[in-house]
C-alpha cells in the first residue's frame, strides 16, 4: 500500500505517517514547512520529503490513498493533481476510522481534558497488558509516536472537535463512531469555526448521536450543557456518570480514598482526579477493578505541557500547561494553590489561539485567573495582525479579565525581565500557553528563575 501526505509536518500528520511507516506501509509526503521536532521524527524514520513546496509530480495513479491535513488549502496543487486522478483522498480522521472499523473504539471528546484522559487510559492499559492502539495529542512517556495502527482489539482516540481537512468540514470526532464515548465537560472554543455556542454544542450531540448501537456515554455530571444534552441521547446508550472522587491533601501528595484504602498519586487537581474517574469507569466497563486501576495510576506524571513539572526546589515549584480557554485557566489556577495552599502562585499565561485573541470573546476570560496571587497576561500584536484579527489593547485585556491581580503585557522580554525581579522563595510559578510565550524556552526560563 502507498499512501501520501499532503502537509505531512503538522503534530497528528507526521506521527500517523510514522504509523504507518512501522506497520509496513509505503510512506511519502510532502510540505511547505515542516518545524521541530516533526522533521527530525521524521527524517529518523526516512520519510522526510526531500524538498518543501509542494510538486503535483509526485502525484500518479499509482498511490492507493491520499491523507490530507488542514494545513493544505483547497486550491493545494497536489490535491487537484489528486482529484484529476481520482485518487482516494482522506482526511486524517476518516482514514483512522477506515482502519479501525473492527476495533472496540474509545473516543475521548469534550472542551477539555482530552488528552489527559486519553493519556490515562493509555498508561492504565499498558500497565495491566490491555493491547490497544492509540490516537492521542501530545507525546506521552513510555510512548515514541502520538499514532499506533496495530492487529489490538482496542483503540483509545481522543476526539477533536475540529474540521477534518479543507474539503471535509466535519468535526473530527464525528468520524470515530464509538463504541464507549467520554464527554468531559463542554465550553465554547473554537470560535473561528463555530460563531455561536449553540452550534458548537451541536457538535457534542451528533458526536452522541455517533455512538455504536448499544454503546456507552460516560459524562461529567455537573456539566450543565450535558444535563441537558444526555435527556435527549438515544435509549439504548447506557449512560454513566462521573463527579469527582473522594481524595486528600497530605504533605503535598493528593491521595484517592477508595474502600477504606488510600492510593497516592503524582497527579493532582480536582479537574485531573475528574479525568481520572472518567478513565477508571471505561475501565470498569472492560472488566478492571478501582483497585487495580488505582494501583496502576500511581506512577502516572500526566501528559506533556499538562500540569508538566518544569523545575523546582525545597520551596518552589514550576509548571507548565497547555491551559488557554477560560475553563481551562480557572481550573489549573486553582489545581496548583490547591495543592500548596501556603505557596504563593504566580500564574503566567498567553493569549495565542485564534479565539483567545478575538475581541469578542475576551469577556469569556473574567476572574478566571483571579485564583493567583500574581496574574500575567501576555499577548503579541504582531499575532493579532498576522491572525488577521481586529486590534486588542493591553488595557481591554486587563478589563476583561476583570480581577485586580492581573497585570497584562504585549513585550515578552519585559515579562521575562520583570518574572526575574520577583522573589521565588515559597512561590510557585505556572506557565499556560498552547505556544511559547514568543520563543522563550519555557523549561529553561524556569530553571533560572527557580535556581
């Protein structure tokens, strides 16, 4: 079999090429640019495109399969080639399902958590010998590649909600067709896709909508869209669920207490023990008992920019997170000074994504990091310009963030330059980005100011 890819060098593109590369399959592609550590993953597996740009001549009748990502646009001269052809052009997310059609899926969808839970099922699994392939969106430990195709009679997907390709609009995880769902919550994202709240929790119910005949939906219970959403899901679906576990605080150690037992844990937060339950239950539904899960989950350090440990001493610590949404700030703020209430947070974050960046979204932003004792926002100009986006002021950032502890900067080296002043004994510090603050290198950042 021979399968191309067309914008081969984004994050789930490269590591399905991977994939498919290991399973014997023949692998080419191609890209207009390819950024770390993409190109050096794939150059180890020998499957770097020789040149970027894109070349219609490497384009014949005869490639089995065309993979496209939504890097490429719909004019991408590669893909006309394709379609003059008639080839079969996938989007990466129907390809994953044309592939797994005889599996047991496990499709993780909500607003957040995603990965987290994702990353908990996976280490859960392999640790009690559960083969299962995987689709995940970060890099886990103990994992080489985001991707894995095999002959298991599982597979764990994290379910994006958004498009599939240029010439395939639907939400990614509408493809999977689970056969246990998790919704962990929703809250209004994505915003260049969908304008309006209601569409986007309109995603949720066809994702519902999607689950094989007799399947299974395990949800946040204090979610309020999901009260609403889960009167109208299908009858024969079997709903389960899930709050927060019981759990203690001790020594900084968060502790789960299952059946008089108490089994500590390296992650900690209420919103990740509500990920955790969330695994535990798909679990318990393929025959693993809470104590085995449990006991299996005492070594898991969460997955990367989750709540990633980046540096510390005997009186400080530093995180970093892939937290941007609103939801998400509130929730990490409040994960970290609930772990060391007598440390003071300093919380950094930046506003990077498209809808993070939109005027009219900010207001979505009020007190959600009003749970630090030193807020920091910072947003680049420049983003704004290049994203297209009509201008923000330092000034109506502050003012929709709305808590006096917030402080906002559009100079990365001033931020830096000032984060160096601060004194770090018995402080933490916590960096939320789903980028880098523009170019700081946020482990080494970290490093200095803690040591």
């Amino acid at each position: 079999m021979h399968v191309h890819f067309i914008a081969i060098g984004g994050s789930a593109m490269h590591n399905l090429a991977i994939a498919l590369k290991r399973k014997g399959v023949e692998v080419t592609g191609s890209d207009d640019e390819i950024f770390e550590p993409s190109k050096s993953r794939l150059a180890k597996e020998g499957i770097l495109p020789a040149k970027t740009g894109w070349d219609p001549a490497l384009i014949s009748a005869k490639i089995d399969a065309i993979i496209l990502g939504m890097h490429a646009r719909k004019d991408n001269p590669e893909l006309v080639r394709a379609q003059e052809l008639g080839l079969k052009i996938y989007s990466y997310p129907e390809f994953i399902y044309s592939q797994t059609k005889d599996k047991i899926r496990i499709v993780v969808g909500g607003s957040h958590g995603k990965t987290t839970i994702t990353s908990m099922l996976l280490h859960a699994m392999n640790r009690l010998g559960k083969q299962t392939d995987f689709l995940v969106g970060a890099l886990l430990e103990g994992f080489d590649c985001m991707v894995q195709l095999s002959d298991a009679k599982y597979i764990v997907i994290e379910g994006d909600e958004y498009l599939s390709s240029p010439i395939d609009l639907t939400p990614k995880f509408h493809w999977y067709a689970p056969h246990y769902a998790i919704i962990s919550g929703i809250a209004w994202d994505h915003i260049n896709v969908f304008p309006t709240f209601e569409m986007y929790v309109d995603q949720f119910k066809i994702f519902t909508d999607r689950i094989e005949p007799g399947g299974t939906l395990v949800y946040y219970i204090r979610d309020s869209e999901l009260q609403k959403m889960v009167k109208s899901v299908r009858s024969d679906i079997r709903l389960l669920p899930y709050d927060c576990p019981d759990y203690s605080v001790e020594n900084g150690i968060t502790c789960i207490e299952s059946e008089r037992r108490k089994y500590p844990l390296q992650v900690f937060g209420k919103h990740n023990l509500q990920n955790l339950n969330a695994a535990k239950l798909i679990l318990n539904q393929l025959g693993v008992d809470d104590n085995a899960f449990y006991s299996a989950m005492a070594d898991f350090k969460g997955a990367a920019k989750r709540l990633e440990l980046i540096a510390e001493n005997k009186t400080c610590t530093a995180y970093k997170d892939f937290a941007h949404s609103p939801s998400k700030l509130k929730a990490t703020v409040a994960a970290v000074k609930e772990q060391f209430p007598n440390r003071k947070l300093i919380a950094c974050m930046e506003l990077h994504t498209f809808s993070s960046l939109k005027k009219d979204f900010l207001p979505q932003y009020k007190n959600c990091m009003q749970g630090a004792d030193e807020a920091y926002v910072y947003f680049s100009p420049e983003v704004v310009h290049h994203k297209k986006l009509e201008p923000i002021s330092a000034d109506l950032v502050k003012e929709s963030f709305a808590s006096a502890n917030v402080r906002v900067f559009t100079n990365s080296a001033q931020l830096t330059d000032h984060l160096r002043m601060l004194k770090w004994e018995n402080a933490n510090l916590l960096l939320m980005s789903s980028g880098n603050f523009d170019g700081v290198d946020l482990n080494g950042f970290a490093k200095e100011l803690i040591h």
